[in-house]
C-alpha cells in the first residue's frame, strides 16, 4: 500500500481507549502521519493519524466540523481515495442516532469515542449497552411552529428538507437544524425514497401528546398600548372569543414574535399601564403561524390558557380543538 505521508511518528490513537474498552485483545498502533497530496479544504474540517490494527494500516480521520454528518463523510470518503491510498475510518466524539443508521447504510467504517466500534471491514461492530434513557434536545421556535402544522393540517409528512424549507421561507441549513430536535425526540424519521430523502412524521396522537407535556406558551413579555395595533393577529382570549361564544375581554390581546417587536414598536410612548391600556401585546419566542381570519391557530391559544381556571374558556378551547381530532385529556 501507498503511504502519502512524509512523517511518521509513533503515538497514542485517540481511538486506542475506545477500541481498548470494546476489544482489548486486538492489536492497535497508533502513528502521526503529515499527508501530501490533501485537498486544503479538508484540513479544516478534519485531523489524520495512521491506526495499524493486526499491521494493517487505516487512515483515522478525526472529524473536528460537528455540522458535517454521513452525507458529507460518504462524498468526502470518495475524494479522499483519490488522494490517499488507505482504508479509512472515522473517528468522532458523539453522533446522534439516526446518524449513526445513515454511517451504517452507507457503509462507513466508524468509532464513536465511548459508544461505538463499527468496522465492518475487519467484521466488527460494537456497540455500548446503555440503559433506556429518553433523548430530550429542546426544540427551536421553528421546530415547534413545523410540529404545530403537522398536528392541525397533516400536511408535512413526505416532504423532503428542501421542500418544507421553501414551506417556510428559509433556508435548508436553516430548516435542517430545526428538523434535527424532532428526530432527535422521535417525532419525526428521515427515510430515502428513491433518490430523494423524507421527513415522515409520527401519528398526530403522538405528536399532540408531546406538545402537551413538552411545549409551554410562547409569551415571554407582555405590554401594552393605548392604541389598537395593526397587522397583528388576535391572542389568547381575544382569538378564542372570535371563534365561539365566548365573551370578549376588555382589553383584546395580540401576538407578535420579539424580533417584529423590535422593528414594529420603537417608540416607547405608547407604552401604557394595564388601567390605560387600548391593547395586549404579548411578545413570542417564536413567529405566530397558522394564521387564519387574523387569529392565532387552536395550539397556540392552547399553550397560551391551558394553565386557566375558568372554565367557560376550557369549554371554547376543547370545541375548537376537537375540530382538528385533538382531546385535552383528563389533565383539566
């Protein structure tokens, strides 16, 4: 085999413990190793050391970029065997699991540092025995708005990344950090048809049921004006009230997410106390979606009063609900 190196020295591989913990009969030697002939691009995103098992020799590429993920390795991969002739493997400090099923159908020969030993081209694979501990990563405003959509219109479920992006008016890096909290918390999976890769989510019992116990109000202020705003759709009672027979309050309340705050109100005068006040305004975590005849959608409103006491708005709230198949349960 052709080494593309011109130094060599002897070392511990950031491998060796994993690989010890799992195997420690197998023989290991870990060497440093300057590769020529490398593309510029790939020094930033990983580090090389030459890892001898039984004396033959693999590239170990430490991936140092936490955003590259199988798809990148597996292009990568082919662009390195380019350029350097050694059998790899990959070395990273923590992979999702879903991630780790992708490294596995694409055929990537990978160390996960205390997790996870798979080398399919010696016929190994290893894995540590945990115990069954539930994956919690919060979810961003976005995540929340695509799982609010799914569990009122049902209209997600088989559409790409690229496709739900353009849904909501952002980018895909954008749209695929917001997806990755929903696979990561097992509502959503991402499954290949074809050529294209889907986002298929979980039935709407399942995703209604994790909202109610996971997702709280998006309110994080409220203020209020001595004027009626514009634009802005109606909140909390006052979107609850125009859907049913419920009373109206007397100061009607609005929704607004922080960053339109910013924009649409800076001038503080019209900042009044709650006794002089013409308006509500609470300020959101996260943009209101779903509008419909200038209200927030039945979840938020939801999330908004599920704490109420009074129970004429438990009443409206469960009618509007049951409209989208959803039942509060006997938490009220």
């Amino acid at each position: 085999m052709t080494l593309f190196c011109d130094t060599m020295i002897l070392m511990k591989s950031i491998a060796e413990n994993t690989i010890k913990k799992y195997l420690p009969s197998l023989k290991i030697k870990g060497q440093g190793v300057h590769l020529k002939n490398l593309p510029a691009i790939y020094r930033g995103f990983y580090d090389f050391e030459e890892l001898d098992i039984h004396e033959t020799p693999f590239l170990l590429i430490k991936v140092k970029d936490k955003s590259l993920g199988p798809k990148d390795f597996k292009k990568h991969s082919k662009r390195l065997n380019e350029s350097i002739d050694y059998l790899q493997i990959w070395f990273l400090k923590e992979l999702h699991p879903h991630k780790i099923r992708r490294m596995i159908e694409n055929e990537l020969n990978f160390i996960v540092e205390d997790k996870q030993v798979h080398l399919p081209i010696i016929n190994i694979s290893i894995k540590a025995e945990v115990e069954k501990i539930k994956m919690l990563q919060k979810l961003s405003g976005l995540s929340v708005n695509i799982l609010i959509r799914e569990i009122l219109k049902l209209d997600l479920s088989g559409k790409s990344k690229v496709d739900l992006a353009d849904l909501f008016r952002v980018s895909k890096m954008t749209m695929g950090r917001a997806i990755e909290p929903l696979l990561v918390n097992n509502l959503c999976e991402e499954k290949k048809v074809g050529v294209s890769k889907q986002i298929q989510f979980k039935p709407q019992t399942e995703l209604w049921s994790y909202l109610q116990k996971n997702i709280r109000s998006p309110i994080k202020e409220i203020v209020f004006l001595d004027c009626i705003p514009k634009g802005l759709p109606y909140s909390a009672v006052s979107a609850l009230a125009k859907q049913s027979m419920l009373a109206e309050d007397i100061i009607p309340s609005f929704a607004i997410d922080k960053k339109e705050f910013s924009k649409k109100f800076k001038k503080i005068q019209q900042f009044v106390f709650e006794d002089d006040a013409k308006a509500r305004v609470e300020i959101w975590d996260r943009p209101p979606t779903l509008i419909k005849q200038e209200n927030v959608n039945a979840v938020d409103i939801y999330l908004i009063l599920k704490e109420t006491t009074d129970e004429r708005i438990k009443i409206a709230l469960e009618e509007q609900l049951r409209k989208y198949g959803l039942e509060v349960g006997k938490s009220w």
